[in-house]
C-alpha cells in the first residue's frame, strides 16, 4: 500500500519577508520557511530534536502552504529505522539555523521516501534570505523563536533512546494545556484516558490540489473567477448544488488556514450550507465536500463552541450527521464518522448539555448505524472514528450510556471484530467491559 508524502510549510517571519523583501533585497519573498513532512497520518519535524504531532497541530500553528510530494512505497517500520539513523544528526545540540534545520531535515527524510528532495527554493531559502540585510533584521527574531520552540519540546524528541538497537518511543509534541501521550495504549489505561490521548486533536481533512479543484471551480461555476471572497460564500448557498462541490472543497480547506474565515463561516453560512446540501436530494458530491467543511471547522473549539450555543445549529448538525449515517456512498458515510467524531470529541471536553431529545436523535441514530452495519470494508481509521465517538457519548452521558447496553452495542461486529489494528483492538476490549 502506497502513501501520501506532503510537505506542510510554514512562515516563520509570519508575513514579513513578504512585505519588505523587494524593498531590502529587489526581489521577492513570500516567507522563511520551516517545514514539517506529512506521512503515515503524522506530521514530523525538526524542533528540538525529530518530533512529532497531528498534521497542522504543531506549535507552528497552521500550515502556509501545503506541497504534495508523491506516493511512497516505504511502510511506517522502514521510516521508523530511518529516523532512528539520523536521530543524532538531528538532535537538540546539533540544530543550525542555516546548515541543519527543519527544512535539512525534511528534505532528507523526502529521500528517503521519495528519492527526491524538497523544493529547491525552501531547501536553500535560509541561507539567501539570512544573508541578507532583511535576513540579519530577522536573523535574531527567528532565532529566538527557535529557542523558545527548542526550550518547549527539546526533551521530547521522538526518538528518545540512545541505544540504536532498542525501540524507539514516539512522543508527540507538547502544547499548552494540553498532556504529552505516546502513540501506544496500554493495557492499564482507562477508557477515559485512551479518549483524553486519542482526542487530543480533531481529525482533519488537508490533503488539497488547489490546481484541479480551483479549475473545476470555475469550469462548473464561470462567474467565480471575479467573485469577492462574500460572493462566493454567497454562492454556497444560492449556486446549483451539483456544480458546488469544488467551492465546498475550496473552502473546507482555506478554513485550516483562515480563522477569520472559518469565523464568518460558522456565524452566518454553516447551518444554511447543511441544510442545503445534506440532505436526501443533494447530489453526493456536495453532501462529501459539506462534511468535511464541517469536520475542518472543529479546528477551532471557540469557534464551534459560539456555534452550538444555538438550538437550531445543534439540530441541524445532528440530522446531517445523521443522514451522512445511512447514506447510500461509503466515502459519504466515512466522511460522517469522522466529522462525527470530531462532534463527539468537542462534546467530551466542553461538557456543554444538549437536550434530551437531540441527545436521543444523535445516540439513536449512530448506535443503529453501528448495530445494522457489518463494517467489512471500513479502513481502521473509519473504525477508530466510530470507536471513539461510541466511547465519548457513552462517557457524556449517562443516558447514552444505557441506550448503548439496551441496543446490546458491546455485540456488535465493529467492537467484536478480528481484524482490528492494536490500537483500535485496545479502545474495541475497553469498551466491550465498560459496556457490560
């Protein structure tokens, strides 16, 4: 099995390369440039020492750009004894803001993956932009954040050990408020504790090819090629649904990198965009592209916190993510379990009440989806999604928790299946015994 090798990218100068480059040096520069690799459903990357965390989440905040590498044949144990190679090259004493930096790192690991490397103007960035008289104003300021990034996560490296023929532990990178778990679970943990390691992230849509999808946009919709940013959210709602699924994907994406526009978003679009396309009648394509619009919105827990303090936007939200439950296109219905999940998550930490009836509607509709549902063809991350969200309304609610043994759900094949991955076996066994 293949997997996607993306190269997330991020402005350390956050917006002032671009701003002054031309004036200080005659050309231009859109950022200095840290980098992090995207592979295996992981974002890895060199702060102090190789770290790890969900992609997007590391204390870099959210990515500028996003470059789609290719396809490696390399399996996670292969890139696994890779790191462990390199762990000392790269390590907290031996980083260099110019000579062995995040993007020295990246650009090795795309080797091995992909044998190539990153691209050549963020590879060499450094040390063009740096020498210059825009790089010495900014060679103290990026330094210092470096430091201060080395200071935060510089003892928890992933690869802790220093005998190159024991296991590596992958640790991920700290972030305030939030504890510092290792990927594994183990067999002493409770329910609870799996779900505070496990959620400690929304799972998020990223992957995007702004190319393709920006064509379709205007190839299907002509009069977005001059449309403001309100047009085309205006579009959302009055367009024809079959030609919107481009602009859903569009947007879906620039929330991850746009809080103000995931704001305006979740005031005046988000409830209206679910009702329009999350229903019975709407074509496929856009019911996909409206879930994980969604799902990408619970980036931002204030932001889908002011959401659902209305009653309607609760409401609405339930019956889509109830439809996506029975709908008739697997990736429609996996789409749904994890912008579900998400859901299930935001409900977990901010404990905020919902009604009985929604809570019935929501706990009903998701314990008969996994009850009637064989699960054969799910991947283990679809599995994972439905495991969680069964494990955290359970948790919420003592309500839910007595609908789920009533409907008899530690029986059902998604927790009594065979096939399941170690981690969603553990969270699969935890939640048979809380069920009895």
């Amino acid at each position: 099995m293949r997997e996607q090798v993306l190269l997330h990218v991020y402005d350390l100068s956050q917006g002032l390369a671009r701003q002054w480059s031309t004036l200080l040096l005659g050309t231009q520069l859109e950022g200095i440039w840290h980098t992090g690799i995207v592979v295996y459903s992981k974002e890895f990357f060199y702060g102090g020492g190789i770290c790890i965390d969900s992609p997007g989440h590391t204390p870099y905040g959210s990515p500028t750009k996003i470059v789609d590498l290719g396809e490696t044949s390399k399996t996670f144990e292969e890139f696994q004894s890779f790191l462990s190679t390199i762990r000392d090259k790269y390590s907290f004493e031996s980083y260099d803001l110019l000579e062995n930096n995040c993007n020295n790192f990246t650009s090795e690991c795309a080797l091995f993956l992909l044998n190539k490397n990153i691209p050549e103007d963020i590879l060499h960035l450094p040390s063009i932009a740096l020498g210059t008289p825009l790089g010495q104003l900014l060679r103290p300021v990026i330094a210092n954040l470096q430091q201060q990034f080395r200071q935060n996560f510089g003892s928890s490296s992933i690869l802790t050990s220093k005998d190159s023929s024991s296991s590596i532990n992958f640790q991920h990178t700290p972030e305030i408020g939030r504890p510092n778990h290792t990927e594994s679970i183990s067999d002493n943990k409770s329910l609870e504790d799996c779900l505070s390691s496990e959620y400690r992230c929304p799972y998020l849509f990223e992957h995007f090819d702004e190319e393709k999808v920006v064509g379709k946009l205007y190839e299907l919709n002509p009069v977005a090629k001059n449309l403001s940013r309100q047009g085309l959210l205006e579009l959302s709602l009055k367009g024809d649904s079959s030609t919107l699924f481009p602009l859903l994907d569009k947007l879906r994406f620039d929330i991850l990198r746009d809080r103000s526009l995931a704001n305006e978003i979740s005031q005046n679009y988000l409830s209206d965009i679910l009702q329009k396309h999350c229903s019975s009648t709407s074509p496929w394509s856009t019911t996909l592209m409206s879930l994980r619009l969604l799902a990408n919105i619970f980036r931002y827990d204030d932001i889908i916190t002011e959401f659902f303090t209305q009653a309607s936007h609760q409401e609405v939200v339930v019956k889509s993510l109830c439809h996506s439950f029975v709908h008739p296109k697997p990736s429609v219905v996996e789409t749904g379990c994890a912008a579900f999940s998400n859901f299930c998550r935001w409900l977990y930490f901010s404990r905020i009440e919902l009604s009985e009836e929604i809570l019935f509607q929501l706990g009903h509709n998701f314990f008969s989806f996994i009850t009637r549902d064989t699960c054969d063809n799910y991947g283990n991350q679809q599995r994972i999604h439905i495991l969680l969200s069964i494990a955290a309304l359970c948790i919420y609610n003592e309500s839910l928790l007595e609908l789920a043994r009533a409907m008899e759900l530690s029986s059902s094949s998604v927790l009594r299946s065979n096939n399941l991955p170690v981690k969603a076996s553990m969270i699969s066994n935890k939640l048979v015994e809380f069920l009895k």
